[in-house]
C-alpha cells in the first residue's frame, strides 16, 4: 500500500481485528476499544500477526505475554504498547481520524509515497545499510519538484503547492505525467550508469516510471544492459507505466 493507512478502531477489535489495525501505519481508537489475540483459546498461535506485533509493541516480553495468554487488553494499555497512536473519546474517533488524515493530506503525496517506504524498509537493514540507503533517498526528495517547492515555499513565506516528483526529462513534461508516471529521470546514454542506484531506488519505493525503452525516444542503446534491468524491475514491481 502506497498511501498512509490510518485505522479507526471502537468497540470490539480482537484476533483478526487486532491484527489489522496494527498492519495499519496509524491507528485512532475510541476510549471502549477492545482488543486481543485470542487464537491461543483455540488451540491455534498468532502466527501471521507476530511479525508487525513485534516491530510495533514496545516490550518483547508483553508482545509474548499477550500471545500466551489470549488476553484482552483496553485502548488505554494498546497505547502504552504502542500498539494505538491516540486514544479517544467515541464520539470524537472520526473527527480525531478526519483531523490526522487531512493533517497528513497537505503534505506533499510524493514525498510521503518515499518516505512510508524508506521507513519501513529501514526497519530491516542494520545501521550502516540504512545509512546509505537515507542517503540516497533524500537525494531523490531533495531534487524533486516538491522537496524545491517545499524549500521556495519556506523562504518566501507562503504555502507550497505540491506537484509531481521528477526531473524534467523532456520539455513537455505534463504530457508524461498524464501517461501516470510519478517520477521522470534525466538520465541518457552512459549518464543512465551514473543514476542507476537512484532509479532503483526509486522504483522499489513503488513510483510508477516511464518505460526507459520504449515510450520515449532516447539513445538507452548506448547502455542497453542497465536499460533492460531496469524495465525489468519496473515491470516486476508493477510500477511501470
């Protein structure tokens, strides 16, 4: 899932509806939630869970105590775990839902598109790795049109007005963007090797790409292995336009 997914939880939220509101990145619960992983009182572990239960609570030991035990826990105590960002009266949940959501709406599409996957990505690389790999992503975000729109926007003191992430590959770059395309790369011939980390970068994070060989007429020949990798990830990764 591309985009921030915020989950709104009240009343009963248990196994299953445990489980999916901490596969949400965020998640809003009313006061009277109630959540558990019960399937240990059927003879059965919660398995699929497990992975995103352990990044999330705050202790090894209460992640595995909940697993054993198949209690139910309030809204109050999955916040102290950090299973629950906000806890909050019923009556508010969609107004305090609606409030995060159009908070994390103004922000540049683009960038929280890049940054949802580097964070997550992150989680899994050790330090040194997840050095290198911020390095190059903020690269990506620093030379797209938002992250120099963000920037002209604080200097002159006004709102910015979000686009499409790209470097202008071609002097009709509207005309590509309509194509669906998210990111555009200026990058031809033997300067295709110079990016090629980038782009890879970039099209792991999930952005739809132009096709490097076929919808735009540019000399790749002159590198035609990186070229053919590169369709071949886009295409793997279902990001290619």
């Amino acid at each position: 899932m591309k985009k921030i997914v915020i989950a709104a939880v009240n009343g009963y939220a248990l196994a299953g509806g445990t489980g999916f509101a901490v596969c949400c990145d965020l998640v809003i619960a009313a006061e009277d939630a109630v959540f558990g992983l019960l399937e240990i009182n059927v003879g059965l572990f919660p398995m699929t869970i497990a992975p995103a239960m352990v990044r999330n609570v705050t202790s090894l030991k209460k992640c595995l105590e909940l697993f054993v035990t198949g209690d139910r826990f309030s809204a109050q105590e999955a916040e102290s775990m950090g299973l629950v960002n906000k806890v909050v009266p019923p009556d508010k949940l969609e107004e305090a839902t609606m409030e995060l959501a159009r908070k994390i709406a103004s922000k540049s599409p683009t960038t929280l598109q890049i940054g949802k996957q580097f964070f997550y990505n992150m989680l899994d690389m050790e330090y040194t790795q997840a050095t290198k790999y911020a390095a190059e992503m903020i690269s990506i975000v620093a030379v797209s049109e938002d992250g120099q729109e963000g920037q002209r926007a604080f200097i002159e003191k006004r709102e910015p007005r979000w686009k499409k992430l790209g470097v202008n590959l071609t002097n009709d770059a509207d005309a590509v963007f309509s194509q669906g395309a998210d990111i555009v790369i200026q990058a031809t011939g033997s300067a295709l090797l110079r990016v090629k980390e980038q782009l890879i970068s970039i099209i792991n994070a999930g952005l739809n790409v132009v096709s490097t060989c076929e919808e735009l007429s540019y000399p790749w020949d002159k590198e035609p292995g990186i070229s053919a990798e590169l369709d071949a990830l886009a295409k793997e990764k279902e990001c290619y336009c």
